[in-house]
C-alpha cells in the first residue's frame, strides 16, 4: 500500500527524490561544508544543478548503465554528489572504506568490476594506482581534491570540477540521454552497493535496492518525525550503511542539511558548530566525550567541581523521567531548571548537543553510565539494533521507552523470529536483495521467506516487547565443564570503565576464563599525568605496576557483578594481561568499523593465550605491526600476568537473562 | 644564465635567483664563512648540509640577509644587494623559519599565521583601530589567503589553539605556514626536521614538496638527516669549517671523496 503510494508519486530512485527536493524544498540548505574555515552551503536547487553536471561528466566519459562506480574519500558534499550522479547514469555507486590499504582495495575494486573510480585526493589515488593491475576494470580516476595531482598522467583521470564542466558543455548534446536514464530507474533497481567490513574472510557486496533504501527512509523517517528542518554531521565512514541511509536514504526523503565536516580532526569543532538535530554515533564516541569532560572537570577548581557533581546529581535522579515525559515533583524541576541553567546547558552547548532532538548510538552495548549520562542532560538519545543486510534498522527505541540494556522494538515494517538456538531472525522493505556474485553466501543468510539470520543470540522481554541482544550467535559457547561462555557479555562490562579501551575473553571449551586487556591512552595517560608517572611509550605505560593494580580492580568488580548472574557466572576472569599494543583494523585484529576479530586475534596472539593458560607469571614476544601506509615492523615485548580474584556464584536471586 | 630546466619528476627550474658571490663572514677573529661562492636558481630546493659548526646557519642568515658579511657579494633577482632592515628583506620575498621555534606563544595559530602578512596589510592605523573601511577589507582577504595556507598545510584542527599548547612538531608547521603566509620567492628552512619522529618528518618533507610544487616556491634548507636531504633536493652545498667542499645533485655529493671524508665518512665507517 505504502509501496503503492511512493510509486505512483514517482519517487522511485534517489534521482526522482532529488528532483522533488530541489522542487519543494529549493532554497533550503541541503549541504554544508566548512572550508577555509567558513561553512559554505548549497540548497537543494543548488545541489541538483551541480550532481546533474557530473552525470552529464560522467556521460561525456563513457560511463554505461550497470556499471560501478567506487567511491573513496571523506565526507565530503562532492562525494555525495558523485553518488547520486552516479545513479542517475544508471550505474551503481560503490562507496569504500578510506583508510583501507591498497591491498584491501585490490580485492573490492576488483570485486565489484569497477570502471570509474572517484577518489578523495591523491593519497587515494596512489593507492588506486598501486592496485593497477589487480582491478584491471578501473579505466578512470575522478579526483575532487586537484593537490598534488599535477604531475600525474592524465590520460585517464580528471578533477571532478573539470568532469563537471565538461557536463555543463555537454548539456545540450546529452541532456537527454541522461532525462531518458534516469526515467529509466525503477523500484528494484539497485541503488548503492555497500561492502560489509567481515568480521570473518573476504568482504561481502551487499546489495540494497531502491525500494529497500526508500522504504527504510520513510518509515524510519516517520518513526522520529523527522522533517527537512533537521541537521546532521555526516563524520561516519560514507562506506558504511548508517551514513548511506542517515546522509542519503533518510536526508533525501525528509529533505534536511547535511553538514560535512573539515576533516575527521575537526570533527568535535564542527559538531559545536552546527549543533546537528539528529544526530548518530557509535557508543565509542559519546565515552569519549564523556572521559574529555570527566578529565576537563577534574582540573577544574573545587568550587565548579562541586557544582557539576551536585547538579549531576540532580539530573541523575531527574533528568530521563523528565525526558520520558514521567510525573516529576515540583522542588525537582525548580533544581533541574537551576541546573539546566548552570551545568547542562553549558555542557551540552560545549558538546555540540544543544539542539540535539533525537540521537542513536549503535554498534556496540553502550555503558549503563555513559546512557545515562547523556540522557540525564536532556539529550534524547537512544538505541538501535541493525546491520548493513536491513538497510540499518532492525529494532529501534520510541521515544519514551529508552532504556541501556535493550534495542528496542522493531522498526516499521520489520518482521522479527527468534530460532529455537536464540538467534534472531529479520524480515523487513529494507531487507537487502543480494551479496554481489555470491550466490552461496546470499542463500546461506537469507531463505526463501526473506527471513535473514541476524548472527546474533537474543529475547524478547516479555513485558516490554523490547529485544535484547546477549551476544554473536556463534560467539556463545561451551566450556569445558558445559557452562555457557559469552565473552562480549564479560568485555562489554569491562570496556564500560573508562581505562579499558578493548577486551578479548577467551575460554570457549576451556576450564577457565581469561582476558587481553586493551588500555585507553587518553584516560590512563591522563591518570599518569596526574600522579606523576612517567612513561615514553603506550608499552611502557601498558605495562606499569600501577596501571596493572588498576585493572585487576576493574576486573575484579566485573567478575563480582557477572558472579550475580548463575547462567554466567563462569565466565569470570581468573587470568589477564595488558597488551602492548592497541588493537588495530590495519593489522586486522578489528574490523574497520572497530569490531574484534577473535580468531585472528586469537591465531596471531597464540603464544600469549597460552601463557595464560600454562600458569606462567610473564611471557615474552614479538609481534609484527603495519604502519598506516602499509609498512611493517615488529614490537617486542615482555608481559606480566596476573591472577584476579573470582566470586561464588550466587544463586539465591534470579538476576539472569532469562 | 637563464637556461631552464626539467627534473625527473618534471618541474621546472629556471635561472639564477641568487647568487653569491665569494662570501667570507668573521666574527672578530673566527672566521665562519671562507670565500664561499654559491647560486640558488628559480624553482628549486637547494640543501645546505655539513657536521655541527661548519657555518651552515650563518650561511643562512647571510643569505636572508641577518648577516652582512665583509667580503663577497650578493646578488639576488639580478641586482646586488646592500645591507638591509628586516622589513626590506621580507618585502624582497625572502621568508624563513627558524631552528630554535620563533613564534607567539599566547598567541592563537591563526594569529601567528596572519602576522606573516602585516607586510601586505596597508591601512592606516586608525582605520585598524576602528576596523572600518579599508582595514576590515583587508583583513578578509589576508585572512583568505592565510586559510588556504591553513588547508594546504592540513591543521585546521588546531586554527585557534594558542601556540604554547601545541606540540614541538605542530609548532614546526605553524612557522612554515607563517613563512608562507608572506608568499616568499625564496623559502629559508633552518633545520625543519631536527628533533621530529619519523612520522613528523615524514609529513614535513611531504609539505617542503607540494609548498615546491604547487607554489613553485625556490628553498633553501639546512638540515642534519642525510635521507632527508638527499630525497628532497634537487642540489646540495657541503660544508665543512666554513669551506665549500661539495657542490652538486645529490648523487654526486654522495660520491664527493672529499665530502665523504668530511662528513658522510662518518655514517659509512
């Protein structure tokens, strides 16, 4: 019905969308980008002008329908821009990750077959070149930033201004093969092709149509209310889902401003700037927020200090009852107004989140702390639960019923199973079509119902009918007693303390469980600092005394709480060391978007795993690392070992999962 | 004189810019330059190099014109030079950095940086005073033209950050953004890697490249690491107790027995 209606408006593809915007929505900003230190903007009639002259640049070039166009850049309005020409063409747009290595590179370029690639600057375009012969489809390079591009062989390449005004020339001669193409788009056409990070082997090109991004546009749209009033800071990966769908799927459907910042260094500037509406960020962003401001406050005079601790206090006990709009004594919200008037405000205004009216955090379990933190200031932030498979949204928070321990219900239009072994099962409009050239994987994930394995393990709460997530499906384990082993269970209450970055459990078919602790140089530094502790590098200080005795605290409160649930209680940590490095996607211990690969970790870092296991006190190695421009070296390293504390397990109250 | 040019990787470079002409500098009795004759040409990046007191940065500074020395000449874009004020020698096109960090501490970037204009800026003072007229105008296109440096040089992050707070290898790129804040036609670099990680460094030696090329910029650096300074320039002056030993492209320096002796002996033992 609903499909019906988008239908017969016409708004079947990105491009018909664009048109209708630059049409009702014409003098309002559609994109905004600082440069030079001025924030420059195009309204949507602007936008239009300039996307529909590098369609006709890109037609001037020779790019056919069907074919596919890489992208590889920063958040830039350019790069949007390059996508939507792209469609309009009739090819498909194939954004990448820019901090892969040209290794990486090879594999999707030559993956997906792509003719054109549009690439940032030249740094992108020397890893383009030093792909060359292994993605032998590339024909042309487009490059937006022209520095340092002089002195290269132009023969197949071009700045993207300069393919944009040979476009505007070409208008007459081509503007209607391009009217022609993009009539041509329909429904089920494919509308981006995104490559998802692979937590396990060779990335997958997952294929999203233009009814699964519309779709999943609208309903999520209408979920927030979001209207072309809203700003957004599009800072995340364009290669990932959640900026297609928030920067593209959802801005072209309500029509709102997307803002791209100056570069990923500026990128806390620039949100202050802008004061974004609707906002999105991965849990690691909103603690480190959290950890600049605990360190700033904890420097600041005895007078202030008291202040913050107090108000926050308040806001603790009154804040997300306001925000859920529950009855609030008055004396409360005299205090709260006080403190909105001397904390939150400044806070949030320092934050860049005074005008925030709806925010998601996704990707990992979020601090019970760090939610409630931000909740507590008036910032309605919530959860959902979602992958590149579902166009993003599988479940989501109303507004109103936001709690840290679960995802939500499922988004408008998505249909949710849970298999008999707790793995939760998808259907949705944004359910992708398929894995690109993988038949196999494509039948293995999705069935002929469209139902799709999520790979994760979960419940429903009976009383609410929220989802809650315990773990990876096939991360849930055995030990070698038979007790349920769920290590990011035990590492999500150990990443919430601020001076652990990462954890890695180990323990599956093991007598016991131990832990790689990863610590967070910001806060552990900072700590250092403060108490005169010396240290030259992030080993030296990994490695100190005091930094151990810290974490030993920390594990063993974590053990304390995991001991209250009687399914998990085995899961506690009776063994661990701090590693010597951080872990890192360019040595591929993590995805790119900064999830841990277990079994890599767990075959690179083999030696150390069995110290942990063989009751030894320290253990000795080497570990080889890759610098960011593809470079390799070795770090060499002696680490301690120590024994933590462990917890009966009570079993008198029933706190457990299910 | 004026015959141009093609390096390999295919820039440009044209005639003599400078040209100095047997240079003897003396401080009283020690004599730190002796009779050293020299040509910068136009475009390109000319490496002066040698061990620990061997008159590099008097060299330098005589070249920038700190220093007059009492014997030799100095000609510069066809005319030679007298002794000059500093003001003269920045409105000459001549820029520099320094190898001890001369910048303005409690200062932000972004007003450091603008401080390499104040040459361009002509409003009278109380026009500047009222920031009215003709000094509210230039001081919008100053601060253009200091915001592109700021893109060029990629630190945008730190544009209103007091210098003071910045670390050793920021601080390093601020005063190359002021130095080109003044549109120089001739760089002076004293040392701009030394006490750099090789991170930093590699950075820098990147930014020394696309100032080169994409300004077409001539510079002159000093510098202590041998790798640096044979994969940047295009000629390099060896000195050794304030005699020119070594004039040529990098390979030839290298194979110089006399510089080999002097100074690279010593890494090669």
């Amino acid at each position: 019905m609903q499909n019906a209606e988008a239908a017969q408006a016409g708004l079947q593809s990105i491009p018909a969308l664009l048109a209708r915007n630059a049409e009702r929505f014409g003098n309002r900003p559609a994109y905004r980008e600082k440069e030079f230190g001025i924030w420059q903007s195009w309204t949507w009639a602007e936008a239009a002008e300039e996307i529909r002259a590098l369609a006709l640049g890109f037609l001037v070039l020779g790019l056919n329908q069907g074919d596919h166009v890489a992208i590889i850049g920063r958040n830039r309005p350019a790069h949007y821009w390059a996508m939507v020409a792209a469609q309009m063409c009739g090819a498909v747009p194939v954004p990448l990750y820019q901090d892969a290595v040209a290794d990486e590179m090879a594999y999707v370029l030559d993956h997906c077959g792509a003719r054109f690639v549009v690439c940032g600057d030249q740094e992108q375009v020397d890893k383009v070149l030093e792909v060359g012969e292994r993605a032998p489809s590339v024909e042309h390079i487009v490059y937006t930033d022209k520095r340092g591009m002089r002195k290269y062989d132009h023969s197949h390449m071009n700045a993207l201004a300069d393919v944009q005004a040979e476009g505007r020339a070409a208008a007459q001669r081509l503007g209607h093969e391009l009217e022609a193409r993009i009539a041509a788009l329909g429904y089920d056409d494919t509308c981006v092709m995104l490559y998802t990070s692979g937590t396990t082997g060779k990335p997958k090109g997952v294929v999203l149509s233009n009814r699964n991004i519309i779709e999943t546009g609208r309903n999520t749209a209408a979920f927030d209310h979001l209207t072309e009033a809203e700003e957004v800071l599009a800072y995340l990966p364009m290669a990932w889902v959640g900026d297609f769908i928030f920067s593209v799927g959802q801005a072209y459907w309500a029509g709102f401003t997307v803002n791209c910042p100056e570069g990923a260094h500026t990128m806390m500037t620039d949100l202050r700037e802008i004061g974004p509406t609707y906002f999105f960020a991965p849990p690691r962003v909103f603690e480190g927020q959290l950890t600049s401001v605990m360190i700033r406050m904890e420097d600041a005079s005895r007078f202030k200090r008291r202040m913050f601790r107090h108000f926050m206090e308040v806001a603790r006990r009154v804040g997300p009852a306001l925000l859920d709009g529950k009855p609030v004594g008055g004396l409360d919200r005299l205090r709260y107004a006080l403190g909105t008037l001397l904390v939150y405000g400044p806070l949030k205004n320092t934050l860049g989140y005074s005008r925030i009216r709806v925010g998601y955090t996704a990707g990992e379990a979020i601090g019970p702390e760090i939610f409630d933190f931000y909740r507590s200031l008036g910032i309605n932030l919530k959860q959902l639960y979602g992958q590149t498979e579902a166009s993003v949204f599988i479940t989501q928070q109303p507004d109103g019923q936001v709690r840290s321990d679960t995802v939500g219900v499922p988004s408008p239009g998505v249909e949710l199973k849970i298999a008999e072994n707790g793995e939760v099962f998808y259907r949705s409009p944004g359910t992708f079509v398929e894995y690109y050239n993988n038949p196999d994987s494509t039948a293995s994930t999705k069935d002929a119902e469209g139902w799709v394995a999520t790979g994760d393990a979960g419940f429903f709460e009976e009383a609410t009918g929220h989802l809650r997530i315990i773990d990876r499906a096939k991360d849930v384990g055995r030990m070698a007693d038979g007790r349920m082993f769920a290590p990011k269970y035990v590492e999500n209450k150990l990443k919430f303390y601020p001076n652990i970055l990462e954890a890695v459990v180990f323990g599956a078919g093991r007598d016991m469980c131990t832990a790689f602790i990863n610590i967070d140089l910001t806060a552990v530094g900072n700590w250092a600092e403060r108490n005169n502790i010396a240290y030259a590098s992030y080993q030296e200080l990994a490695g100190h005394p005091q930094v151990y005795a810290t974490i030993k605290e920390h594990v063993e409160a974590v053990n304390e709480s995991v001991a209250q649930d009687p399914m998990l209680s085995g899961c506690q940590i009776r063994r661990f060391l701090v590693l010597h490095k951080e872990l890192d996607p360019d040595d591929g211990e993590m995805t790119r978007t900064r999830k841990v690969r277990r079994n890599i970790i767990a075959e690179k870092y083999a030696d150390l795993i069995a110290a942990l296991y063989d009751g030894r006190d320290t253990v000795s190695t080497r570990t080889e690392v890759t610098y960011e421009d593809g470079r390799k070296g070795e770090i060499r390293a002696t680490l301690k070992i120590e024994d933590a504390r462990t917890f009966p397990t009570r079993t008198m109250q029933k706190v457990a999962a299910e | 004189m004026t015959q141009t040019t093609t390096t390999p990787d295919g820039r440009q470079i044209g005639g003599v810019l400078m040209n100095l002409r047997n240079i003897t500098l003396r401080f009283g009795g020690v004599t730190a330059i002796k009779d050293i004759s020299f040509d910068i040409r136009e475009g390109e990046i000319r490496a002066i190099i040698g061990p620990n007191g061997a008159g590099k940065s008097s060299m330098l500074n005589v070249i920038s014109g700190f220093y007059v020395p009492q014997e030799g000449e100095i000609w510069f874009k066809g005319h030679r030079r007298g002794p000059m004020k500093p003001y003269e020698v920045a409105r000459l096109g001549i820029a520099r950095t320094f190898q001890n960090i001369a910048l303005f501490d409690g200062m932000s970037v972004l007003d450091n940086i603008m401080t390499g204009r104040l040459n361009m800026m002509k409003a009278p003072i109380w026009s500047q005073a009222l920031w009215w007229g003709r000094a509210e105008r230039e001081e919008v296109e100053n601060r253009e033209q200091v915001e592109k440096i700021i893109d060029f040089l990629e630190i945008q992050n730190i544009r209103k950050t007091p210098v003071g707070r910045l670390p050793y290898g920021l601080k390093k790129r601020v005063e190359l953004a002021r130095a080109l804040a003044a549109e120089p036609q001739i760089l002076l670099l004293d040392e701009p890697m030394a006490g750099m990680n090789v991170e930093e460094k590699e950075d820098m030696c990147r930014f020394i490249l696309d100032v080169n090329d994409e300004f077409g910029t001539t510079i002159a650096l000093i510098e202590h690491d041998m790798g640096v300074v044979m994969d940047l320039s295009d000629r390099v002056v060896v000195m050794d107790y304030g005699r020119k030993i070594g004039d040529g492209t990098p390979d030839e320096v290298r194979s110089n027995p006399e510089v080999i002796s002097a100074y690279l002996g010593v890494e090669h033992a």
